[in-house]
C-alpha cells in the first residue's frame, strides 16, 4: 500500500468518526448569526409579555410589517390596551452601549473592538409615525420602547424608554392612565391585523431586501460626504488659480468648512 492510499485511509477513518463535527460546526455558528440572535431577543420579549402582562388587558402583535410609501418597515412588537399602542425596538447586543436621544450613531465596544450603529430610537420613530398615520392616532397616545437583550451594559445615561429586557414590562405598566376606550382597542387590533402584511417567509425576504437597498443608498450618500464635518459634498469649478475651470468637490458647510475633494 502506497503512501497515498494510506492517507486516504487515514482520512476516510476520521470523517467516518468525527462525521458530526461538521453539521455541530454549522449548526454553532448558525445559533450565533445575526438573524437568530434577532429571534432569541424576540422570543424573550414575547416570553416577558406572555407571563408578566395580563392578556386581558394587553394584546401582542409580533413581527408587523407594513407597507410605506418607499417600501416597508417591519416592527418586533406591538403592545395595545387601553393605556396606550406600544411599538416595540428589539436590540440583542453585548458590550458596553454608549448613545444619547439625539445622536444619529452609537456606539458599541467590546474589549478594544467598536463598532457603530443607528440610534434605535430613531430607527423605531419610522416605526411609530406609520402606525400612528395606519392607525389615526394621536402622538401621545403612541410609545416607542427599545429594549436591550443580552449581555450589555449601558455607559451612557438613556432615557426612560430604552431599557434592559428587565424594565420594559415596568416601562409599560408605568402607564397607568386611560387613554383608548374598549371599542378603540378592539378597532385598533382589527386595523393592524388586517394591514399587516402577510407574516410569511416571503414577506420578510422581501423586506429585508427593501432595507439592504435603502443600507446601500445610504453608503453611496455617506462615500460622497465630507470626511471632516459629515456635510453632503457638491459638485463646484475653480474659479482662479493654478486650476481654475477644473471641477472639484466642496463641502456644502462652506465657509465653515472649506474641505475640498479632487474629482476620481
């Protein structure tokens, strides 16, 4: 028997006995996808409703997608009763969370790596606003709630609506006045059961297809922004100088800021 005939031997023995190493491989690092790491955060926030909110008093929705004007935008939760619609923002993240209200970006570090992402309280605001227009209802009777899953800690102070997993439910019982009558709440669930999009596989690809295009915009707008203050770019020609009639790109804050890009 030859070399090569030995160590294919070898190695069929090792697939024969360690065969499982690989679906067990595929199946860890599926478990720790975005996609299902978004799904256990659900999960625990549909499990937190189901035993510490009276069903007789609040109605779940979970997964809404809807339709908008440019496309559609998909909510985790809707809570309804009588004391207001809850919309519902799901983050499943570790780390340490740094953000404010009014920040666009924020921050997430673990040990020495960062990375950015949008403010949710803005990314739910889009959410709020087509319920509220879907559903006719006034601002103050529309909550936006975002709530934090997993191993995170919070090193910036947040406003009373982004909370641990384990405050959303006190968040919601916080609101004790009565702000929809019997026949609003049972109108109101009839209306979004009815303008929802189907909940079906199909529906989220397509959504989730719909963001990946708006996230691919948003990048080719960023490309073309000012690298020192953010402020979009715009197409200008030297008017003297060693280049004059040459096009260039500046900064739209200028004066303010005068940094200029070179055309590609």
């Amino acid at each position: 028997m030859n070399a090569s005939s030995i160590v294919n031997q070898m190695f069929s023995q090792i697939i024969s006995a360690y065969w499982w190493v690989i679906p067990l491989l595929l199946l860890i690092a599926f478990l720790k996808s975005p996609f299902m790491k978004g799904m256990f955060g659900e999960f625990q926030v549909n499990l937190a409703a189901k035993f510490f909110l009276d069903n007789k008093i609040y109605t779940l929705f979970k997964n809404v997608t809807l339709s908008t004007e440019d496309g559609s935008t998909q909510i985790d939760h809707i809570i309804v009763s009588r004391h207001g619609v809850f919309v519902i923002e799901t983050k499943n993240m570790k780390g340490w969370i740094f953000g404010g209200t009014q920040q666009k970006i924020w921050t997430q570090k673990i040990y020495r790596h960062t990375s950015k992402f949008q403010n949710p309280l803005h990314q739910n605001y889009k959410h709020t606003e087509t319920l509220r227009s879907a559903l006719g209802l006034e601002p103050d009777k529309v909550f936006s709630v975002v709530v934090f899953v997993g191993d995170s800690t919070f090193k910036t102070a947040m406003p009373d609506n982004v909370v641990y997993m384990g405050g959303y439910i006190r968040f919601i019982k916080s609101k004790m006045q009565v702000m929809l009558s019997d026949s609003d709440v049972l109108s109101i669930c009839a209306k979004i059961q009815s303008g929802r999009l189907n909940p079906s596989i199909r529906t989220h690809v397509d959504h989730v297809r719909h963001v990946k295009t708006l996230v691919e915009e948003k990048q080719r707008q960023d490309d073309n922004s000012c690298p020192k203050c953010g402020m979009p770019m715009t197409l200008r020609t030297a008017r003297q100088g060693a280049n004059q009639g040459k096009q260039f790109w500046g900064c739209t804050g200028y004066p303010r800021c005068k940094t200029v890009k070179q055309l590609a």
